[in-house]
C-alpha cells in the first residue's frame, strides 16, 4: 500500500468521487422526513443519484425522465461534488404555504449537505490516520531493528536511502544521475484486483529496476510506488540506457492480468554544489510529464484493462 502518498488535503479534494449518496447519508431517514414533508404539505419530491436514477420518490413521477446535465434540479453538492439531485413539485401546496415550505426545503438541503460534508471529513480522516499510523509503526520498527531494505522488494527502504543519498552528497561526487520511477495506475490494479494483485506489481517493477542495474546503482523505494535510483559516474548515455531497458522490460513484461507500465524522470547532478535532493524533486517533475504523455498514447488505455 502506499501509505502516506497522498496528503489529506489531496485525498479530501480528490475522493469524494468515490463515494455516493447512501455513503454520505442515511437515505432510510431521508426518506422517513421528506415522506412526512410530503403528506403534510402536498410537495412532490424526487431525489436521484447523480447520474439521474431514482432513488427516493413521493408524488407522481413516474412518466418523468430525469436530465442531471440540462435539468439538474436541486443540486445536493458535497465536498464540491454533486453527490444526488432533488426535483420539487409545488402545484399541490397551498399558496399560503408555499413560500415556508420552499425555504424549509433549502434549509433541508443545506442540512443534507453540512452531514454529507462530515461524513465524509470523517471517513476520510480516519482512513488516513490509520494509513499514518501504519506507516509510522513500520518506520519505528525498521528504526529499532535496524532494517535497511524494504521487506516487500528488497531494495533499500525510504530511510536507508535518504542517508545513502547524504552520504553521496557529503561525498562531493559529481556527475550522479538522480531518477525518479513511478508506477502507472498502480491504484488501478489495486482497485480492480485487489491487495494482493498490487504488491505483485510492486515487486514486478523493482526485479526489472534491479536487473537493469550495476552493483553500484543505489536504489530505494521511496514511497508505496515510487523508486528512486542513484547512479554514481555514469558513462554516456548510461542512465539514459538503464531507464530505457526498464521501460521495455515492462512492456514487454507478459501476464494475464497485470500491465506493468513506469513513468519515469532522469535529471543530472552536474557538479559538487548541487543538491541531490533538488535533483530528485527536478526528476519527479519529469517523470509526471513523462506519465502524461504516456498516458496519451492509443494502446496505454487498452493494455492496462486486458485484465478485467
């Protein structure tokens, strides 16, 4: 897993896709209290999920075609997000009435959306608390054991590495290729196959990354599926080499349901002034580039769903 990759500012924006009306809400209670709306005031009410099916419905909606994209109604937004829609009928509430039942339903709304909103706060902090806190009691043990190698490929964990990296600093050796390997939608197999499915690919792409380099190479996985690989004076083209073997050998990597795939950046430490650590950061930026163009190409899509 990759525990801590992604901040919990990052995981709040970008999850909420994941999740649907019932996971935010007590849909059985909703509809408990807009039913009672309904039979005290006449108002007809239908709420769907945000691609328009129907979820909860009292009134006569049943010849009524919902269109989320030109008739979206009542949008139900969570985490800026529109998790369901709410169509509202009034031509059975008395006019007296009907300026307090209209703002008593915006009230309902704006409630649905501030318990969505926490839910969601609250679903998600805690899933990344435990992630933390994994990761923080292997970081401890690795500590206290003095574990240099990461247990799931073998290369050198994030600690190890990062002292590795001092060390050549400190060192003063100049030029040092500085490369930043990332795994495609390793989420992806994760999602689809399972635990299990995306530590295989894990291990996959280190034995390629391992079997591609000299003994000198320093290699670390730096996070759940990021590699970092230092290569000391290197000849010409020699890096430039090594991650162009690595990314055919995922290519050409052959199984039934895993499509091995690395983005990758490679950047130069050109002299003794320079920061290997800035060069990484220079490299990571690369290989996200690299990962775009990738991921652009015709067959990228095609290769990666071979297995569902």
């Amino acid at each position: 897993m990759a525990y801590g990759s992604v901040s919990l500012e990052k995981r709040l924006k970008d999850n909420i896709k994941n999740y649907s009306l019932p996971s935010l809400l007590d849909t059985n209670r909703m509809s408990e209290q807009l039913e009672i709306l309904h039979k005290l005031s006449g108002v007809e009410i239908l709420v769907t999920d945000r691609h328009g099916e129907k979820m909860i419905s009292f009134g006569n909606f049943a010849s009524f075609h919902p269109d989320v994209i030109n008739e979206p109604g009542n949008k139900l937004r969570v985490a800026h997000r529109t998790v369901a829609h709410i169509y509202l009928r009034y031509d059975n509430v008395d006019e007296a009435t009907l300026p307090l039942v209209s703002t008593f339903l915006e009230k309902l709304i704006e409630t649905y959306e501030a318990v969505g909103e926490q839910t969601y706060h609250h679903k998600e902090t805690a899933v990344y608390a435990d992630e933390l806190e994994e990761k923080l009691e292997k970081e401890s043990y690795q500590a206290k054991h003095g574990e240099k190698n990461d247990a799931l490929t073998g290369v050198l964990n994030r600690t190890y590495f990062e002292n590795r990296l001092k060390i050549v600093d400190r060192s003063q050796i100049a030029p040092v290729s500085a490369i930043c390997i990332n795994i495609n939608d390793w989420k992806f197999a994760n999602d689809n196959y399972g635990e299990e499915e995306s530590d295989r690919l894990i291990r996959i792409i280190a034995d390629i990354i391992i079997r591609n380099s000299k003994p000198e190479y320093i290699i670390g996985r730096v996070d759940g599926d990021v590699f970092n690989v230092l290569i000391p004076m290197p000849e010409d083209g020699e890096s430039e080499a090594f991650c162009s073997n690595v990314k055919a050998d995922c290519e050409a990597y052959e199984d039934a349901r895993l499509a091995p795939s690395v983005a990758i950046g490679n950047v130069l430490k050109e002299n003794v002034e320079e920061s290997l650590s800035d060069k990484l950061a220079d490299a990571e930026y690369e290989m996200f580039e690299d990962k775009l163009c990738m991921k652009n190409t015709p067959d990228y899509r095609k290769r990666l769903e071979k297995g569902l």
